[in-house]
C-alpha cells in the first residue's frame, strides 16, 4: 500500500473543501463505530475543478444538522448542495451517510457510488464506502476499497483505511490478513487508538496474551477505557494471572458501565 505524503499545491477552494470534509469526519465516527470508517480529509488534485461555494455551504450547514440528530433539515440541506452543484463529491457523501442512518442502504449506496464518480480521487468516500459494504458482509469488494483509499498519495490519513480493512477482516474471519492491515496502520501511526484496541482484540483471539497486554496498555496512553477494552483487560489478565490488574478491570467495568454487554459477559462468565 502506497502511504506518500506528497502533497500537490493547494487548489481554489481548498480551505473551504477540507472543513466540508473535516465534518464528514465527525459524522462518520458517530455513525460507524463497529467498522470505525471515517470520510476524512482528503487533499484533491491540483486539476481538481473549483469548489461551488454554495454547494460546500449548505454540505456543511447539512452535517451540521445531522451531528445534532436534525435529520429532515440535514436532507434538505444536502439537496440544497446538489442543486448548486449536482457533481459535488462531499455532499454525496454526506448523503450517503445520512441514507444509512436513515436505513436506506440502497439510497446510501447510490450516493456513496455518485460520489466516487464524481471524484475518483475522494478517499474519504471511497473509505465510507468500503465500511458500508464491509456491514453488509460484502468483505471482499470492500476490502478493495479501502485499499484505493489508502493507496491514494493525496489522503492524508491512509492508516485510517488500513485500520478499516483490518477490522473489516477481522469480522469476517480472516485473521492474518487482518491482522496486515493493522500492522501496516500503526506503521503509519503507532498512536491510532482504534487500530491499537483492534490488535490487543487480535493478539488475544490468537493466545498471545504478553502481546494483547502490551498492545492495551498502549492504547490507554493514547485513549481512554471503554467496555470493550476492559473486557479485553479483564480477560488477558485472567490468562496471565495478574490478580490485582484483573481486579482493577473487574471494578471498572461494573462500576462505570454495567449495563454494558461486556459487563454481562463478565457476570455470565463469574456464574459459572
């Protein structure tokens, strides 16, 4: 996977564009936390045709709109955008987004389709995308996405794809290669939280429990605990048999999200 920071000169509208595509990122964090695909920014090409002001208005007033659950006037935002500019790559997304959200898959999938016609080069849809197919278990035509999103020189954050397709993989089973991808995103950046829980998550499911606890307590350096990453605490310290941190993760899991999945898990697993 190509992960060059070559960055061409900025393009007319090339402030406006990233703060479009810097709150695509934001919504996509909020709407996909299972496989965490995010529209990040995304530098265009130099040739990139100038950005419909308009258009980048009403996408961003739309985002706006549907950060704070205003789906119906985030819609007509996000069309608004469309009649200004009917090919403009980030209000597409936006929709797209907004579809899923609104269980439209096949809505979603149209905008999501529309935006990457539109701009070929948006790793940040391409990226979206592949996190809405990787949902509807289309692992393969997914993965390959995310692999045009990070090979694009342009993307800033080609670990954020990488991570994706590791997470995606690893849903469907196939942990090896999973297992490339996260590798190759904390390469890139050895502080992404989500690609840090995903590999202590990994190194557990494969044994290797020096490991997973090396690679959670990384994590903590750099985010702060959730359910899932003290039901990992909790079981990896079982393995090794450190009382005092197992404790530790006990307390904090019933303590601060009990009404958690994992803190039944951990009930359920204390029961038997």
């Amino acid at each position: 996977m190509l992960t060059s920071r070559y960055r061409s000169p900025p393009p007319t509208g090339y402030g406006t564009l990233r703060r479009a595509t810097g709150l695509l990122a934001g919504l996509a964090l909020i709407l996909m936390s299972a496989c965490q695909t995010t529209g990040v920014q995304n530098e265009p090409p130099a040739t990139a045709r100038p950005v419909n002001r308009l258009a980048e208005i009403h996408t961003q007033l739309g985002l706006g709109y549907l950060k704070e659950g205003k789906k119906e006037l985030a819609w007509k935002r996000l069309q608004q955008a469309l009649l200004a500019d009917p090919n403009y790559s980030p209000a597409h997304n936006a929709l797209a987004l907004l579809s899923e959200r609104m269980n439209l898959p096949e809505k979603a999938e149209q905008h999501y389709r529309r935006a990457i016609e539109s701009d070929p080069r948006d790793s940040a849809a391409m990226n979206n995308y592949g996190g809405f197919l990787c949902r509807q278990k289309k692992w393969a035509e997914a993965e390959s996405y995310f692999q045009r999103a990070a090979a694009n020189p342009l993307y800033q954050n080609p670990e954020f794809a990488q991570t994706n397709a590791g997470l995606c993989l690893l849903g469907a089973g196939q942990k090896d290669q999973a297992e490339t991808y996260l590798r190759t995103a904390l390469k890139t950046n050895p502080r992404l939280p989500t690609a840090l829980i995903a590999m202590a998550r990994l190194s557990l499911e494969k044994g290797r429990h020096l490991s997973a606890r090396a690679y959670l307590q990384r994590y903590l350096e750099n985010a702060r605990h959730t359910p899932r990453s003290l039901w990992i605490g909790i079981q990896v310290e079982r393995e090794l048999g450190d009382k005092n941190a197992l404790a530790s993760y006990r307390m904090l899991l019933k303590g601060n999200f009990s009404d958690s999945r994992e803190s039944r898990l951990l009930l359920d697993s204390e029961s038997k």
